[in-house]
C-alpha cells in the first residue's frame, strides 16, 4: 500500500470557487507521471524524423513535408496532453466533490458530501512502481463515480474526504440538534483531535487540517 505522505498539491491553498465562493479544502491533480507516455511517444515521432533527415538525403519534397507535419502533430499532441492534465482538478469543499477534466469539451462532476458512498483505495502493479494509487468514490442513490488514478497520496485524499464529511454531518446534525448551542471550528478540531487519536490521520495531515481550522476561526 502506498504510505501516506503529503501530496505536493495537498490544499486548496485559502482559494474559492468562482462561482458561489465556497472554500476550497484541498484539490488535487494525477501525478505528472501520467506525462511519460506521450512525452516518450512524441519524442519518438520526433527523433525518427530527425533521423530521416539526417540519414537519408536526397529526400523527396512530399516526404520531406510528411516528416515536418509528423513533428509537428507529436509537438501539438503533447501540449493537449499536457494542457488536458493541467486543466485536470478534484476539489473537495466543506460541502461537496467536484471533479472537473476536459480541455475543449469540458466536463463536471459533483457529489454531494451527504450521499458520500464507498471511497476505495487500490494500488495496480505498476502504480505501486510509480509510488501513486486510484481512488474510486461512489455516491449513493445513483451510479456516480469519481475515479482518481496515479494520484501522489490516495490514502490522505481518503482520510480528508472522510474527515470533512464527518464535519459536514456533525455540523447538520448541531444546528437540528434542540437548543442555543452554535456549532464552531472549535468543535471541528475537538472532532478533529478525536480523529487524530483513533489513527484516521496521520500526525502531520492532523497539524494540516487544525492549522486549516484555526485560521477559519481568525477569519
């Protein structure tokens, strides 16, 4: 199983959604091992080509002209792979997971933290070489499905989603509860803390998530 350490893109970094500026927790992309294969592959078009040129002289025009187009579609298919997993984004809000991917046809998906389903983790053969994993979530009461493959930490991405929805219920469940009482980030990091002793975070993701906390109080 892939340990848990903190993905280079591990939060949201304090920034909101553009459209009805909810927080965003954390957002994560595939590694970018997932580059490899069209890099290698371009750069393969790329260099027989140039081999061409070099080795074989004399070439006809029309020949030369396929090589020149040949190096140019391998240049532009790697910047639509490149670009396609640049625009590439999980987000995890205190409410929902949106998973956004798609460069000219785009395409979202939200699951609302309430009908949070199974959140699986699994580590192929060659993703456990690569030191990433898949997580699959499901939502209930439908077939939605959110697969994240060749990401850097999938156990963490499992205990955050968790975590927030655990928040997010015990925040639903203190403001129906009877009573005055105000649900507050200090409640979150009671939860939080109990999480934390229960081994369902990691020391460093439960500094992480309090340090998130404290300075929503401070706001």
């Amino acid at each position: 199983m892939v340990e848990s350490r903190v993905p280079e893109k591990a939060s949201g970094g304090g920034r909101r959604l553009a459209d009805n500026g909810e927080q965003i927790v954390f957002e994560c992309r595939p590694n970018a091992v997932v580059l490899t294969g069209p890099f290698i592959s371009s750069l393969l078009v790329i260099a027989i080509c140039l081999s061409t040129f070099v080795f074989v002289p004399n070439l006809p025009l029309f020949v030369g002209l396929v090589l020149i187009a040949a190096i140019l579609a391998a240049c532009l298919f790697y910047l639509f792979k490149y670009l396609e997993w640049r625009f590439y984004a999980f987000q995890l809000t205190p409410k929902r997971m949106i998973l956004k991917q798609g460069l000219v046809a785009k395409k979202s998906a939200e699951v609302p933290l309430e009908r949070l389903g199974e959140i699986e983790v699994n580590v192929s053969f060659v993703e456990r070489l690569l030191k990433v994993g898949s997580v699959r979530i499901s939502s209930m009461g439908d077939d939605s499905v959110m697969n994240l493959r060749y990401q850097d930490d999938p156990i963490k991405i499992r205990n955050l989603i968790n975590f927030t929805a655990e928040q997010r219920k015990g925040s639903g469940e203190t403001k129906g509860a009877a009573g005055s009482a105000t649900y507050s980030p200090v409640d979150e990091i009671t939860k939080l803390f109990e999480a934390f002793e229960r081994g369902a975070l990691s020391y460093q993701e439960y500094q992480e998530i309090k340090a998130a906390l404290i300075r929503r109080i401070i706001e």
